[in-house]
C-alpha cells in the first residue's frame, strides 16, 4: 500500500523507513526550499531573457532552446550556491550533515506537446531509478521552480510497487553510460539514439496518482518508485529540480527497497558528496555495492571543459 505524507512530522531515520516502504512525503515550502527557487528562477530567467521561460518555447526554434538549456544546465549544476542551498534544505528536513550524502542538483525541463523531448529535455518514460545502477537506498527529491499543473507533473503508478515490470535494466551498466552517452545530450535533438532501459511489456499506467503543489513544495519517493514524465498539456515549459539522497548507515547495514526487478551494472555512488563536507564516499562503502564492472567505462562522469 502506498501513502502519501504530507508534512508529517517524522525524524529522517522513520522518514527513510517510510520511504523503503514505498511511501511518498510531501512538504510545504521552507525558507529553504523558496530561496532554492529563486536562485534557480534568477539563472533560468536571465537565460531565456526577454521571455518568460515558460514561454520561450513558444518564440524560439527549438536549436536555440536546446543550445540555452546546454549552457544553463551545466551551470547550474555545478554553481557553489546550489550546493549550499541544499545543505540548508537538508538541515531543514532534520538530516544530519555527516551522515547524508547527495548528487549534483538537476534542473529538469519539460517543454508542451512535443517541441522537445530529447536530450536535455529528456521525457522519461516509466521507470525505476534503480534500473540506471541507482542504489536501492537511494531518495529523490524533487520541487517545483515554478507552480505546476496536473498537466505538466510526474505520474506514479502505485502497483508496480510490489509488482516486477520487465526492461531492459540487464543491458545497462552507468559505467559505459558515463563514458559513451551521458555527454551526448545536447546532440539528441529530434530523436535520442542512446540506450536506455525500458519496458518491455505492456504497462497499466494506471491507477496513477500525481502530486499538484506550489512552488518551494518538497516532494521525496524512493528511487525504486515507478514513475513517469506526463506529457505536458498545459502550454507551459515545467522547470523543477531534482537531487537524489543517500544514508550512510543505511548503506552499511544494507537497509534500502527491495530489488523486484534491476538488472543494472555498476553504482552511482561514487557521485554522491557528504552534505557536511562534499567529501565523497569511501571506497569500501562503494565496494559493497559494485559489481566487478568498473574497468567497463568511466567510474565517475568527467564534463568536458
């Protein structure tokens, strides 16, 4: 059964038990969150500038929108505030510092109808995390930059909680990924040629449920959830982050969602930063969790200059 929490008032070890349970947590805006948004409006607005960026995909060819988003998201990405901001949100949630690592933030763009939905506008369609080498233990977190509709949100699709989907998670391994594909974004402009994972039977999206909430809102799910990208009808561009959250004694003793379905190769942990110090996990805490593929490709993904 999944439930939906909203501002429940759980330390983070029962939050993180909740969640390997399939549970969803909900979290009114924080002064945390809302300075996250708007330092991230302030970049995006100043990128698509003169336009509103929810509307820019309405004035813009679509190389030039690509070509924005290829100098924005980077930036983004890698810009100091951003890591600062999710300390203070991390903090807000009731986590501690030394024991909670995390990824990269990620700006997500889904533009309306079908202008774009390649590359660095990736629409993801359903899937796990856990079958892109994500750990079992892995948390998302997401909110919205801007308001959003039921239009242009995620879908989750509570029955494959507990119930396997066949895809093609076997063939996946994130080392080759960093290494062949996950550079080549911004060349997916009209179709995206790299291999991914997906599925391999017929799905029943539905019962679905998708969560509607303001901007600076806190949305977290287990990254063993299945969910998808819907497709947006609502004439606006969606922007929202993302960053994906682990435990560190949850990773030593191996406490996580079950494994129902992931046939994937190779961790992403090595991309996750302790929220204290930006240091990144020791070796052997990744050990515990390879699979004697890291001579296959690029064990953490280095941008090009």
């Amino acid at each position: 059964m999944n439930s939906i929490f909203f501002d429940a008032p759980l330390c983070d070890e029962l939050r993180r038990q909740q969640l390997y349970n399939g549970q969803l947590f909900v979290y009114s805006a924080t002064p945390g969150t809302l300075a996250f948004c708007e330092f991230t409006r302030q970049l995006v607005e100043e990128a698509f500038a003169p336009y509103d960026p929810r509307e820019a995909q309405h004035f813009l060819p679509v190389e030039r929108f690509m070509a924005i988003l290829a100098d924005l998201k980077p930036r983004f990405i890698h810009h100091p505030r951003a890591k600062e901001l999710i300390q203070t949100i991390l903090l807000e949630r009731g986590c501690v510092l030394d024991k909670t690592y995390f990824d990269v933030p990620r700006l997500r763009t889904m533009t309306h109808g079908d202008y774009l939905k390649t590359g660095l506008a990736y629409a993801f369609h359903p899937h796990r995390d856990t079958w892109f080498s994500a750990p079992f233990s892995q948390q998302n977190w997401w909110l919205p930059v801007y308001d959003v509709q039921p239009e242009n949100v995620m879908a989750f699709h509570p029955y494959y909680w507990s119930n396997p989907v066949r895809n093609g998670s076997q063939e996946y391994n994130y080392y080759v990924w960093n290494k062949t594909s996950r550079g080549k974004a911004a060349e997916q402009l009209k179709t995206d040629t790299r291999k991914q994972p997906h599925i391999q039977q017929e799905l029943a999206v539905d019962p679905q449920f998708r969560i509607v909430s303001p901007a600076g809102s806190m949305l977290i799910f287990s990254g063993a959830q299945l969910h998808s990208t819907v497709p947006n009808e609502s004439s606006y561009t969606r922007f929202s982050i993302d960053f994906r959250v682990v435990n560190y004694d949850d990773l030593v003793h191996r406490r996580a969602a079950l494994n129902i379905d992931s046939e994937s190769t190779g961790t992403t942990l090595r991309d996750f930063l302790r929220a204290s110090d930006f240091s990144r996990l020791p070796d052997e805490i990744v050990a515990m969790y390879d699979s004697g593929t890291e001579v296959d490709g690029e064990l953490i993904y280095r941008p090009p200059a």
